[in-house]
C-alpha cells in the first residue's frame, strides 16, 4: 500500500496483539492498511464524540483510538499512546 497522505502524527513502534495479527490473516490484510487509515486521521468506527476527541488529540499529543473492521467483520482497534511511543493493533477484548 502507498501511503498519498502525510501522516498527521508519529507512530512510534508498531505491534499488534495475537488475536489481531490472526484476524488480520484470516481476512488476508495486512496491517498497514489499517495503520495508513489511522495515521491519516480516518478514524474508522469510532463515535462522533471519539472522532473529536481524537482530532484535538493530534496537536495535544493524547491517546488516540480508531476502530476498523476486517473483511471477514472482525473489529480491531488501533491505539496510539499520548507519548506518541507506541501504536498497538488489538481486538477490543484483548485491551
């Protein structure tokens, strides 16, 4: 995947649960897709309240939280710390 958008915001190192990485191979995607959606700033399934709250997160350097869903209907969230350290790849029951 090619990234057309510059990322609005630092990653740090990326990880993904266990649970996440299979979902992810179960629907034959890879996660930067899900990573390049997140770092763009398209939120995914979040609500409008969550969408705000992660928009100002950007420039206030807090947690942001995305939420997607494979192709075979499995929901993964995306979490990046406010420290801009860690962006994790997990399934909302594995947090």
């Amino acid at each position: 995947m090619i990234m057309t958008q510059k990322p609005r915001f630092n990653t740090g190192q990326i990880c993904s649960t266990p649970g996440a990485l299979e979902a992810m191979m179960d629907a034959l995607q890879s996660p930067v897709e899900f990573i390049s959606r997140h770092i763009s700033g398209d939120w995914g399934e979040v609500c409008a309240e969550d969408q705000q709250a992660n928009e100002e997160a950007v420039d206030a350097n807090l947690r942001l939280l995305s939420a997607y869903r494979t192709k075979k209907e499995v929901r993964l969230w995306v979490i990046t710390e406010s420290d801009r350290s860690l962006t994790t790849i997990l399934l909302p029951e594995e947090y």
